[in-house]
C-alpha cells in the first residue's frame, strides 16, 4: 500500500517561542488521539529545525525542511545545504513549492538539481506541481504538471523515484480559501499517476504517494483523502493550529 502521509508547511510563520509550542501541542495530541499509522511531518522554519527536532524525537512526527539550495557548500550567503538539514535530523524537504517558483523564479531545471542533491543525501524530496488558475482556464494545465514531473523528476531511476512524494497544488486554490473539489482533485491525481505510469510502469505508479496541497482543512480533509489517488496533503495555513492539523491527520 502507498504510504499516507500529512506534512505542515508553517512557511514564514511562528518565532521559536511560538514554533515550539505548536510542536509540543502537535506531538501531544498526535500521541494521544492518532491511530494510523499515517506519516507526519512538520516542516518549520530553518532556525526552529533543531529545536523541534528534539520535540519530535521519538514521537510519530518527523521533521521536513521547506526547501534546501542545489549545492553541498560555498559561498551562497543565506542558503542552507542538505548537509546542514541532515545535521539537525531533518528527513523530508520540500522542493518547488509555487511560492519558491513565483517568488525566486524557480525553474524546472534547477529543482533537477536539488531533487538531485537531496535524494543523494538521503531526504525524502516532497516535490510540488501546479498550475495557475489562467492556465486551468486556458485548458493547458494537463501538459503543464506533466512538464514539471518530466523535466525536474523523469530522469532518475526507478529506485530513486520511489523514494519522491509528490505534491500536487492547485495555485489558485493556495491561501486564497477555494479549494479544488474532490473531483478536480482526484481528476489532476489520477492523471500525475498515469503520467508516471507512462514513464516508470504500474508498479510504481501504484507505489507513489501524492498528497493534495491546496487549502485543504479539517472539514474537507476526510472527503479529499478518500479519493483513490489522494495520499494525504501538504497543508499550509490550517498546519499552524495544532487542533486543525491533527484534525486533519485523524481524517484517515
């Protein structure tokens, strides 16, 4: 069976104060109502990774990155290598997130690279695709997610893939309070799975998990995650409340 997974993207939000709070509610509650065994990461900022990484230890919450540089070392002032990650117990990294590549003009290209230098280090890439709502409007979002799981993942082999979660986010439906329906959901997984499936096989396309990463809350997590393609989600704004997080991990 594909592997369930919940991660929270914190983005620029909470001061260690606040970060370490909400880890220590989260690990609390996970501890005490989650039943699954469903995959949890929390992925805070870079200077609160090590400080949670002590919350998290031991606990059933592992500790994911929100994006990590396509070099090992050097002088790239303001960056954080996958060493450096590794060093603090970090496991999961997520890569091109739409913010990173409107934001910092992020191309498919270079998340080559870091998916790269990720998986070489031994992170789970958590690699994000989308299109914008222009482009679903326009009737070329199909071709465009396929773009950007045939440049930036199509290349590795097979064992390296399997070791990807991929992330799908309708950008039009991040931080904007709209989410997908679960047909449009499960429409845009089913057709990631089948393009994988044209490129690696069945095997492991069945094998891939696929989390839905837009505005995805605890009132419509139970009905998204029981779509036959949607493994989980990647959440943003409902990640930074541990009651609505940990709701939404219990929608398995």
């Amino acid at each position: 069976m594909r592997k369930k997974i919940v991660a929270g993207n914190w983005k620029m939000n909470k001061t260690l104060e606040e970060g370490l709070k909400l880890a220590s509610e989260v690990v609390n509650m996970v501890k005490d109502e989650v039943k699954s065994d469903a995959g949890i990461v929390l992925c805070p900022p870079f200077i609160e990774l090590h400080a949670v990484s002590k919350i998290v230890e031991g606990s059933k919450v592992s500790l994911g990155a929100q994006n990590c540089h396509s070099k090992a070392s050097g002088a790239f002032t303001g960056e954080v290598s996958v060493e450096m990650l590794k060093s603090v117990g970090t496991g999961y990294v997520i890569l091109g997130h739409s913010e990173r590549r409107e934001y910092f003009n992020e191309s498919n290209q270079f998340l080559t690279e870091k998916v790269n230098i990720s998986l070489q280090n031994g992170l789970t890439p958590i690699f994000c695709c989308g299109e914008t709502l222009s482009q679903r409007e326009k009737g070329v979002h199909l071709d465009f997610v396929k773009s950007q799981l045939t440049e930036s993942l199509f290349h590795l082999p097979e064992s390296e893939f399997l070791k990807v979660v991929i992330a799908y986010e309708p950008i039009w439906a991040i931080g904007t309070g709209v989410t997908a329906t679960t047909a449009q959901a499960q429409e845009m997984h089913a057709i990631i799975r089948d393009h994988i499936k044209s490129k690696y096989g069945a095997k492991v396309a069945d094998a891939t998990t696929i989390l839905y990463g837009g505005s995805c809350k605890p009132d419509n997590a139970k009905e998204l995650f029981a779509c036959p393609d949607v493994d989980g989600g990647l959440i943003g704004g409902a990640s930074l409340k541990a009651r609505d997080f940990v709701d939404i991990v219990k929608s398995f």
